[in-house]
C-alpha cells in the first residue's frame, strides 16, 4: 500500500514517528535547549 504509492517517502514516516516518540519521552525542554541558538556552552562549563 505505501510501497505503491510514489509520493510517501517512506524514511520520512519513519523518521517522523521516530521524532514524535522521543518528544513524547524527553519532554519539549530537551528539544528547546537543543534549538536555542544563544546557549553558549562555555559559560555552562564554567
């Protein structure tokens, strides 16, 4: 059925179910540190 079909890409299904499970363990604050782009890791180190 998907197979068939030539406009489902298949590695994009998968990996939308892949991002949708790990939102769903980690919580949105992991993803918003990942995405801040002011988040300077020196001064977290320091």
């Amino acid at each position: 059925m998907i197979e068939n079909d030539s406009d489902i890409i298949e590695e994009e299904i998968i990996m939308t179910r892949m991002t949708a499970v790990m939102g769903a363990h980690t919580g949105p604050g992991i993803w918003g540190i990942a995405a801040c782009p002011v988040l300077d890791h020196q001064k977290l180190r320091s």
